[in-house]
C-alpha cells in the first residue's frame, strides 16, 4: 500500500510538472519570457507562487523545462518530416522552411530559445548539457534527410551531409538571434527560404537543379 501511495503521489506531481509546462510555454510564446510572472503561471493551474515553487526551484529552472519541452517538440517534428519512400527531391529544403513556419507561430520561444542559448555557452550550467543533446540530435536528424537524398539521387554524390547540416542549423539559428533583434522586423521565412533556395542550387544533382526554382 505505502509503494501504491508513493507512485500515485509522483505521477500526480508529474502530471501538474506537465500541466505546468503547458501553461508556461502557451504564456512565454505569446508575451514573452520577462512580461510573464511566476503568479500568473501558478494563477492557471490552480497552484499559489510557493506551490509552484515546489515543483520548479525558480523562474530560471522553469524556463529550461520549457526549452526543454520545446526542442523534444521540435525534434519530432523534423522526424516526423522524414519519409524513406519520398520521391521529392526538396524534400529537406522545404522542410527547413516549413520548420521555420513553425517557429514563427510562436515568436516569443524564438525568444526562449535565443535566450537560453547564450547561458549554454557556460559549460557548468543546466542548459549547456541540454543545447549540447540537442545540437547533436539536430545535426544528426538533418544529416539523415541529406543523406537520403543523396541515396535516392537527388543530391550531388559529393555532398558533405554532416557539414552541410550543421551550416543549415548555424544559419537558421543566427537567423533566428537577429529576428529577435531586428524586434521581430525580419521576415525570417524569406530569409530561410531565399538561403534554402541557395542551397537546393549547390547541392542539387544536375537532373534536379531547375526544382529549386519552385522553393
């Protein structure tokens, strides 16, 4: 019975973690990490500051489950892309841009996940273990999409899968620091989709080259 308890207690207390997550990453995305109180999180879902406070340390702590939460998101999202009998050759290219679609539903994470990413520089901080997972997980996921198309034909036989993946992440996520500073000025679909346009020009096979036209 004491064990029962014990598990019921923790998936109860997992279940409110989740609920507040959600409620986090719906008020970060739409007002911004700053303008948004740890009472107001607490508020909707039913919890005082403190009782909040007992399932994340800090506003801080709460920020990174939420980044958290977010990449794993955004992870399945590009897996979820890959389809091993595609016969598209821009396959990865307007994936990049449908990404960025995405990302832009929900400005104030672009902001969550530029502010982050500076404190994941500090080696000895929570978040440089996580950007560090995730970057791995990115280049991986985008190396896969590359190396199909080079299997299927779509790609040049001499194509770097592993550089060009991470060129695509450092572009977009330097894309993604000057929208927040540009204030959300800079059309950062066009700007995606201009480079995978580019791109879909210098990595494309010769039969396929003329399909970057149409990004």
């Amino acid at each position: 019975m004491r064990t029962r308890r014990k598990t019921g207690s923790y998936e109860v207390g997992r279940a409110k973690r989740a609920e507040i997550l959600e409620a986090a990453t719906l008020l970060f995305a739409t007002s911004g990490y700053h303008k948004v109180p740890l009472s107001q999180i607490a508020s909707d879902v039913g919890l005082s500051e403190s009782g909040l406070l007992h399932h994340f340390r800090s506003k801080k702590h709460l920020l990174l489950g939420v980044a958290e939460r977010r990449l794993e998101q955004t992870a399945l999202w590009w897996s979820s892309q890959r389809r091993d009998d595609g016969d598209d050759p821009l396959e990865v290219f307007t994936t990049m841009v449908e990404s960025t679609r995405e990302l832009v539903r929900e400005p104030g994470l672009i902001e969550l996940f530029v502010l982050i990413s500076a404190e994941a520089a500090d080696a000895s901080t929570p978040a440089h273990q996580l950007y560090a997972t995730w970057y791995e997980r990115a280049v991986g996921e985008t190396s896969q999409l590359l190396a199909f198309g080079v299997e299927r034909g779509f790609l040049r036989t001499d194509t770097n899968v592993g550089l060009c993946a991470r060129e695509i992440i450092a572009v977009s996520d330097g894309l993604q620091l000057q929208w927040v500073l540009s204030g959300g000025e800079l059309d950062l679909v066009a700007a995606i989709r201009d480079y995978a346009r580019r791109l879909a020009r210098a990595l494309l096979a010769p039969e396929h080259v003329n399909a970057a036209d149409s990004l």
